[in-house]
C-alpha cells in the first residue's frame, strides 16, 4: 500500500479517534507559536544569547551564518559530553523529549534546536535545504563550543546529520560520532540510480496535501503511518497524535512545503561515504514513512565504520512509541 493511500484509509478512523480529542488539540494550538520576533536583535552571527535566571525561553537563539535565528534546548552539565538532536520533517526539537530526557537524568548535556522555518525558529522565506539545514546546526555548535559531540537525527535530521558531519563536523574536529534514526539518507526518491526509491508523484501528494489543508494532513500522517497506529492491533495514543500536530504546526507551511524537496530529493550517497566516524544506524522494519531496504540497508553499504540495527515491526516514529528500546540502545552506544 502506497503512504497516500495508507493516509487516506486512516481518515474515517480517524474522525471516530479525534471526535474525543480534537478540542484539546485546538486548545494546545492557541499556544503553540512563539514568536521567533521574540528572540534579542542582539543575537551575533554564531553566537548564542541566554536569558538570565526568570526570563523566558526566548532568549536561547542563536543567528545562522545568514541572520536567521535558531532556537536551541541546552540542558545538563556544561562540562559533560554533549548529545546532539536533529529532529525530523515537520516538527520541532520537543519530538525528542523523551530522549533528551532520558539522556540528562544520565549525566549528559543534551542539546537540541528547531529547523529554520520549524518550531520557535524564524519563518525566514529561503534556506529550505540540506546546506542550510547543516549550517545552522554548526552555527549552533560553534556558539555553544561543542566539541567531542555526538550527533544523532531521526527521519530529514538523520540527512542533517549525515551532511552535517561530513561538511561541517568532521572538518572542525567537533564530532565523535554519529546515529542516523529512520533517517531518509542516502536517497528518497525514484531515480535511474535508485530504482528502489518512492516515486516523485508520492512527494507531489504531500506538498498537494499540505497545501490544500496543512491542519488535515498533520492529523492524518501521525494518526495513521507515522507511528504504525493504523496498524491491526496497533495501541493508539491520542496525546502523541497531538503532539505531532502541535509541533507540525508551529512551523511555517512555506519551509514545510519547500521541505519536502530537500529530504526527499537530496542525494546523499557522497555525504555517506565521507563520514569516517562511528555511525549507528537504527531502522523499523515496519517504516511506512521511509522504508527501510532503500535507506538503512543502502547506508550501511556506504559508510566506512558503521553499525546497523533493524527492528521487526517498528514504525518510523519509534523513537517515542517504542523510546525505552531506542534508548537503550542510544546509550549503549554512546557508552561505547
């Protein structure tokens, strides 16, 4: 079954699921957006600005190496080994909760930031695209002086990573290693090289999609493969369905729309084959969303020290439905 068709079947499921929750949904939307505006005009290129003890969060922004303001999570000791997040399309540093977390109770300092154009980060109008994706995450490293860092992306951020590492982490001697978490990398879409890969009309669906009702279609991708809940048996969480419509929509729709180009049609078999880090690489096996065969087995194949682990019946957002297993995992390898 295609990912527009499995989002399609989920929709009268849906309606029975959201007909008890929908309310709180549209009251965690009135205070979902933070205005990027809100972040000090002080803010220098690659460097940081913290709010004294009672300000607010607005104050953790950092300006890309274009003025774009970058919001940042920086938790735990200053003087521990930093864990770095890179989050997934289209959502926001608060999708890895759980981790982040898991991580800091411990002892790690956890570090985390919004996409341009995603969460509390600036709905700047350009810059939708791996290099600046990669860009901005080292303007956040640069300002906080990371160093000896572990890098770990889910879905677009495992390809923030990959292209992070090789252009930006790798040459400033700032990355230890590396996890790649259902990460879209090497390739997403159908080529003549990756005849494997989804067709473009897929990702035509979603930019339609997202254009004709954005507030829909961020129901329907959690309710239904995101997290495998349309599955026979699958145990449904309403708050997670929420929580991904939530973050989905603090964005801007223009940066989530130009989005999909760049995590679908970014080749990045060079990237892959440049990282000579130790690189995890963790993949459901029941992935609706990137199916695994066309990009943790095709990763595995390019990376110079890499690990790969698979999980039977896992779905692409198994970092929270499934966080007790992933973080085991996370941890024995950061512990390695």
């Amino acid at each position: 079954m295609s990912i527009e068709s499995t989002i399609e079947a989920t929709r009268v499921s849906r309606r029975k699921l959201l007909s008890a929750t929908v309310g709180v949904a549209g009251a965690v939307a009135a205070v979902a957006t933070v205005p990027a505006s809100a972040a000090s005009t002080n803010s220098k290129s690659g460097s940081s600005k913290h709010g004294a003890p009672g300000h607010g969060q607005d104050d953790y922004y950092v300006r890309a190496k274009d003025g774009t303001l970058i919001y940042y999570k920086d938790w735990g000791p200053k003087d521990a080994q930093p864990l770095v997040f890179h989050h997934g399309w289209p959502l926001s540093s608060d999708d890895w909760d759980a981790q982040m977390l898991f991580f800091v109770s411990k002892g790690y300092r956890v570090v985390a930031h919004d996409r341009r154009g995603h969460g509390r980060s600036a709905q700047v109008p350009n810059g939708h695209d791996m290099d600046h994706y990669a860009s901005d995450a080292f303007a956040v490293v640069e300002a906080l002086d990371l160093r000896n860092a572990i890098h770990i992306g889910h879905s677009t951020g495992g390809g923030e990573v990959a292209r992070y590492v090789a252009k930006f982490g790798q040459p400033s001697g700032r990355v230890a290693k590396a996890v790649l978490v259902s990460a879209v990398s090497p390739l997403m879409v159908k080529t003549a090289g990756n005849p494997e890969g989804l067709s473009i009309e897929v990702f035509d669906g979603f930019r339609k999609a997202l254009a004709e009702d954005r507030a829909q279609f961020f129901l329907d991708v959690p309710t239904g493969p995101f997290y495998g809940f349309n599955r026979s048996g699958a145990k449904v969480y309403p708050g997670v369905i929420q929580n991904w419509w939530r973050q989905g929509m603090m964005g801007s729709a223009l940066a989530h729309y130009e989005g999909i180009k760049a995590f679908s049609e970014t080749d990045q078999t060079d990237d892959l084959k440049a990282i000579t880090i130790p690189t995890l690489v963790l993949h459901g096996e029941d992935d609706q969303i990137v199916p695994f065969g066309d990009a943790a087995l095709k990763s595995i194949e390019l990376l110079k020290h890499g690990t790969l682990k698979t999980y039977p019946g896992f779905p692409h957002g198994m970092l929270t439905v499934n966080a007790d297993t992933l973080n085991a995992d996370l941890l024995a390898f950061v512990q390695k």
